[in-house]
C-alpha cells in the first residue's frame, strides 16, 4: 500500500460514534465495509457529519439491498462497489487506484 501512494487510517476498534469523524479528519475518500457495518451506521442519529466528508467510494462485501439506497443517499456516497472476493478486490484497488482508503479491523 506505501509503494502505491496509499493510506491507511486504522482505528483499535470499530465505533458507529467516531466514524464520521474518523473519516473527516483524515481526509479519506474510500472506505471498505464488510458485514453490517453499513447498517449500524444507518441506525444511528442523523448529524452534520453524515455528508461533510469526502467519500467518493464505498467497497466490499455484506451490505443488503433494501438499505443500499438509503445508505448512498444518506451519506451522499456516489458509488458503491460489491465483491463477493474481497481479498482479490482489495488487492487490484490498493495497488491499481491509489486511492485514500478507511479501513476497519474488528479487535
């Protein structure tokens, strides 16, 4: 990921609360999501940061079609990508687009 000009913002623990605020201060304009990461964050009260921040690309595997639409339109994401091979996806992105990227682990 260094030798592709990419970053990578990794937070201890995964926080609907901090997440926004994660993603504004470090300036990052794709996330990657897995499971129901995308729901906890549609279950949380609305505020100012859901659409001040620079997202551009959401990426990875588990978000559900019946939240989709209201997930995008919430937090003004433009393009939502799926892949059932995350791994191999991850790799091509990493190395291919030199994006800005949020990661999370779940410790």
């Amino acid at each position: 990921m260094i030798q592709s000009g990419a970053t990578l913002v990794v937070r201890r623990k995964f926080s609907t609360k901090h997440f926004w605020k994660d993603i504004i201060e470090n300036d990052c304009t794709v996330f990657q999501y897995s499971g129901e990461l995308c729901r906890y964050l549609l279950s949380c009260p609305e505020s100012e940061d859901d659409k001040c921040h620079k997202i551009r690309l959401a990426f990875g595997n588990g978000l559900r079609p019946d939240i989709w639409e209201e997930f995008t339109n919430r937090f003004n994401i433009t393009q939502v990508l799926f892949s059932f091979f995350l791994f191999l996806f991850d790799f091509f992105f990493f190395f291919f687009f030199h994006c800005f990227i949020y990661e999370l682990i779940f410790l």
